[in-house]
C-alpha cells in the first residue's frame, strides 16, 4: 500500500478523493469508481516522493517532471504511472493549479485531518469542510463535465450532518470561493435533492449567476451530442464563477503567463527557445486562439 510505503520513508502524506473519499461519503470504496491515487505532499517533501516511487518503477507522465518542478511556479502536481499495474498516482502540493489564484492555506489543512477507516486501517484526510470545498473547486474548474462530482458532493453532505456551514462559508468568503462553493450545493441540491440549511439555500438563492451557471452546466452534462468546451468557454465559466472582479483579473493574467503541459512540449521540440519560457505561452495562445478571442470579446459586453 502507497501510504505504508510513504510513511516508512517518513514522507507525510494526505490522501484525499478516489478511495479515501469514497469511504468518507459514499460509505464503501467500492460505491465509486476512480482511476487514480491523489496526495497532497508537503513541498519540502515533494521530490523525496517523487524519486521514491520512480525507484518503484513508476514512470513520469511528463519528462520534464524529472527536474526541481517546485521552482518551476507553474503547475501544482506530478503525475506517475505504474503502468504494468495501471495504477495512476497524483502527488500534488496545491489543490489547484496557480493560476485560479486561489490562495489557500495548505499548512493549516494539516491542523484539520480528520480519520477514515479503510479495510479496517485508520487514514487521515481532509475535514469534511475542507473536503466539501475542495471538490467544489475541483468540479468548477472542470465545468463539472461528470455528474459523479454532484454526487461526490451530495453524499459528502449527507455523510457529515454535522457540518460547520458558518465557518465553511466564511473561509470561501475569504478565498473568493463562494460562488465555486455555492455553485457545487446548488448542482446537488437541483440535481440529486441534496437537502442543505435553510439559511445556506437563502444565500445561494440570492446570487443569480449560480443559477446561470448551473443551467450551462446542466445543458453540458444531458446534452450528449457535444462534450467538448472551446478555451474561451472555459475561461469565461472560471471566471463567472469568481464573485470578485479582482480574482477575475488574477486569474487571467496567471493564466496568460502560466507554462502548461503544452507550452513545455513545444520548447522541448527546440532548445533555442528554453531561454523564452516566460514569453511562450502568450504568443502560442495568440496564435491558436487570436483571431476567436477578439470576436467573443468584441460581442461580448460582460462575462
């Protein structure tokens, strides 16, 4: 098991969705399928865990991976393989990546650890509270393309009755989250009957984007006949989903300046660009998405 080989390397280590979360709120592992193992790792910890699995026989899923990726600023996660086992491990030292600019307090998510029992072994994880907004987060930034993240979040609630709602809106409040947070309740309320406190469903109701972004995301999970979302549909649901006109423009210009996957593979193709990996991505965005974007914000008079 993962986590005994972490803990005896003294590598701490919090597991979190995939079969943790499926113990936590669906009751049984096998009541939700995952097809991979996240952990949140410690930064000063990050590459400790990384080499050690790699002398397991993991394998990066990207080369570039296998350097000081801390002080790359850019991503939040390294991803493996086990690929014999098809086992896929996920270890991060953010929840999201930089760019949603999304300053949460990693260090004192470690103060909150809460226990679950898996096969009969005691794991400690995020607090439902942290958990609840943390999936939250998660489905917002992928428009909540699966309707198993409504359900993660519905179980969730109905697994922890005794929820701390004022302090879980505050620290959203505090984060510029609320809207993520209120969004993820609304899908599971509106979507699967998830009852939520009178005084919660009142906020909620009081925000009408929430309720125009939910209709995006429902026409996107029932309507079968296209699943894919354009870049300029997915920045422009982000940044809906952010109440605060400043986190709006933190986050586009992160994500402007920010080196994706995509970014990196096209310096790697030529060397005589290393020395412009600060200025790639917004020339290639140019170049791909110019010409669409300038039409959506020229007809576009608000997001």
């Amino acid at each position: 098991m993962l986590l005994g080989l972490f803990e005896d390397n003294d590598i701490p280590v919090i597991p979190y969705k995939g079969p943790v979360l499926a113990a936590s709120a669906h009751g049984d592992i096998t009541l939700r399928e995952f097809c991979d193992l996240d952990f949140l790792v410690q930064q000063n910890h990050l590459l400790r865990a990384r080499d050690l699995l790699l002398s397991r026989g993991y394998q990066l899923a990207f080369k570039w991976d296998g350097g000081d990726v801390i002080r790359q600023n850019s991503q939040y996660e390294v991803l493996l393989t086990l690929a014999h086992a098809g086992v896929h491990v996920e270890l991060k030292w953010n929840i999201i990546d930089r760019y949603f600019a999304l300053p949460m307090d990693m260090t004192s998510l470690w103060t909150r650890l809460k226990p679950v029992f898996i096969d009969g072994r005691k794991v400690y994880t995020f607090s439902p509270e942290d958990m609840l907004l943390i999936l939250c987060i998660h489905g917002t930034k992928h428009l909540w393309a699966s309707l198993m993240w409504v359900t993660d979040v519905s179980e969730l609630i109905q697994a922890n009755p005794g929820l701390d709602w004022q302090w879980l809106l505050d620290l959203s409040n505090t984060l510029g989250s609320r809207r993520m947070l209120f969004l993820g309740l609304f899908l599971a309320k509106n979507l699967l009957g998830t009852s939520l406190p009178e005084k919660v469903g009142q906020q909620i109701e009081s925000d009408s984007s929430v309720k125009r972004l939910a209709g995006e995301v429902s026409r996107r999970l029932f309507d079968r006949s296209d699943q894919s979302s354009s870049v300029w549909e997915s920045v422009t649901f982000h940044c809906k989903a952010r109440e605060r006109l400043s986190d709006r423009a933190k986050y586009g210009y992160r994500l402007l300046l920010t080196t994706t996957p995509s970014d990196r593979a096209l310096l790697e193709a030529s060397s005589s660009f290393s020395s412009l990996s600060s200025y790639i991505r917004p020339f290639r965005l140019a170049g791909k998405y110019g010409k669409s974007l300038a039409k959506r914000l020229l007809t576009t008079n608000t997001l």
